[in-house]
C-alpha cells in the first residue's frame, strides 16, 4: 500500500490512449499539431497569452525558466527548503551558468514579503556582493502548504518593487488549485509570476511537464536553451499529447481533488498527530520509531522525513480501501 510519493503513481488511461493516438509519423520536434495547440490551450486556461513548452522533468521545467530569468552573475531567493535547494543537484546553477541561491525561512517552506526584503536589505548594494534577480516560491510548498492568490500577489508585490523576476515552482499547482479553489489565473500571472513549471506527472502524467511564459517574449531564448539542454525531444507529440488529454474536460483538477480529498482522510484520522496543516496531498506526522515500524508491519510505504517525523503523499488514483486502512490504523496508534 504505496504512499510513498506522487512520482509513483499509474498514467491515467486518458493519457496512456492519448499516446496511442498519437502513434503515427508527423513532424518531428515540436512542429507537430499537438505541440502547436499548446499554448493556445495553457492560454484558454490561464486566461491570457502564454507561452507554453514541454519538457520531461520538472527541474527541467524549474530551472529552464530560472536561467531565463536570472543571469549568471546574479542571484535567486528561494525557501530553504526550496525543490531547487535541495531536491535538483545543483541544477539551478548548472542551468542559469552560475547564479547563487538565497535561502529564506519561513514556516512550512512558505516565504512571507517581509523575508524577501530583508534579504534585499541584507545585501549590500555594490560589485562585491551578488545581487538578486529573481524569486522562486513553490505551490504547494515541500510540506503541502498552499499559498493563496493574495499571498502570492503580495509576494508578487515586493518582487516588483525590487526589481525581481518571479517564478514558481508548480509541481503540485494543481492540488494548489484545488484546495483554493481560486483562479488559476489568480494564483500565478495576475499575481506577477512571470513564469512556471506546470506539473503532470505526479497527477496522472506519464513524462510530460511543462514551463509556461507569463512573459511571452522569453520564448525564444526557452527554446534555444531547450534543445541546448537536451530537451527538444524529436517525438514531442507524445509529451503533447499527454498534457492535452490532461488539460481536457478539467482531468488536471479532478485528479488533484481526488489526491487531496484522501490526504483530508488521513489527516482527519489523528490530528493531533500532525506536523504542518494538510492543505494539498501531503501529510506528515509525529510518531515514535515503534510507531513507524507497527505502520510499516502492516504494509504501508511512506518516507521517514526525519528523527519522529514521517510523510504520506496521496496520489490520484489512491485505492479508497487502502486509504481507509491506513486512516484506521493511523487513528490506531
């Protein structure tokens, strides 16, 4: 019974039958019909003209978008706890050619504005010092908390005003949404994010994320530092195709529903237990190594995020009755 992260979970058969369609000869690269219909789709959803890419991998996705944003000389303020911190290997700075990341803090790897200025006013206006271009937050953040639109307006807001780009990490934007409820608009380019990684594979996607432009006259250079990273796949109809299917009839959202509605299960069975509030798909909880160990007897997968600590992340398509069985044997402890 696998709840050890979202990264496992099945393709949806929507996708899996997208592929299929889609099994072909057509145009190689991007030139094909289902890679042309992106941005026009990314446009109709955000609810403005974006530029829309396909890529494999959301660090992919992350850093392709940083590099773009923040030269080489300059700096990115993120969460101390950040994807691009500590999950990519490096890969920010391999990407941008050399640009520092700025850890903040903040609860449950949110950032608040005050934590962005002062890490302006910490760093002394002049060449020995690097300078900040941009901001990176993630949605949900590394501990499934959600930031709201106003929050990330506010954000948004300080960024402006210090002449930062603004990016997010959306590898879990979906289940964002869907805990919101808001506009997806809303939460991203009306509240001045300039580009993101939007996710797929952790809800329902096989190989395929993409990076979406707010800021559409980056395209040019996402494309060339695209194929230059190994990226421009001949056969990008099949990742197309795959967030198309997605994008159809709203199938993103409903499965970040059904992903979040069985973290809520979870969450609910021993609150007293919980680390960070369950806001997406992910729940930590306290627990005793004896604890953990009853848990894994029982045949639950999940990871041990530190000393007493342990995370379960729910997936779309999550067994109900596996969910019920942990959820009692959660409440059981």
């Amino acid at each position: 019974m696998r709840f050890f992260s979202d990264n496992a979970a099945a393709a949806h058969p929507n996708v899996l039958e997208a592929i299929a369609a889609v099994n072909r000869v057509d145009t190689a690269y991007d030139g094909d019909e289902w890679s042309q219909r992106l941005d026009g789709a990314f446009s109709d959803l955000f609810g403005s003209q974006v530029r829309a890419f396909w890529v494999t991998t959301g660090t992919a996705a992350n850093c392709l978008a940083l590099a773009a944003l923040c030269p080489p000389y300059r700096a990115i303020l993120c969460h101390r706890d950040a994807h691009i911190e500590v999950d990519e290997a490096g890969a920010p700075g391999f990407f941008t050619g050399g640009a520092k990341l700025v850890l903040l803090e903040g609860p449950g790897a949110k950032i608040t504005p005050d934590a962005v200025s002062d890490a302006c006013e910490a760093i002394r206006d002049d060449v020995h010092q690097v300078q900040p271009a941009a901001l990176s937050i993630t949605n949900a953040t590394e501990y499934g908390l959600v930031y709201r639109a106003a929050e990330v307006a506010a954000l948004g807001d300080v960024a402006k005003r210090r002449g930062l780009a603004f990016h997010m990490d959306g590898a879990r934007i979906a289940n964002a949404v869907a805990s919101t409820g808001e506009s997806l608009a809303d939460a991203t380019w009306r509240a001045g994010v300039d580009a993101m990684s939007f996710g797929f594979v952790k809800n329902g996607g096989l190989n395929a994320e993409c990076l979406i432009l707010f800021r559409p006259e980056l395209a040019d250079e996402i494309a060339v530092r695209r194929k230059r990273a190994g990226h421009l796949l001949s056969k990008g109809r099949y990742l197309a195709a795959q967030i198309l299917a997605m994008l159809e009839n709203g199938l993103w959202l409903d499965n970040a529903r059904a992903a979040n509605a069985a973290a809520q299960q979870l969450a609910k069975a021993a609150p007293q237990r919980l680390i960070y509030p369950v806001e997406a798909n992910e729940v930590f909880l306290k627990v005793s190594g004896d604890e953990e160990e009853q848990l894994r007897r029982q045949g639950f997968d999940f990871y041990e995020w530190g000393p007493g600590q342990i995370r379960f992340v729910t997936s779309w398509d999550q067994r109900a009755e596996d969910v019920e069985k942990l959820a009692s044997a959660i409440a059981s402890l």
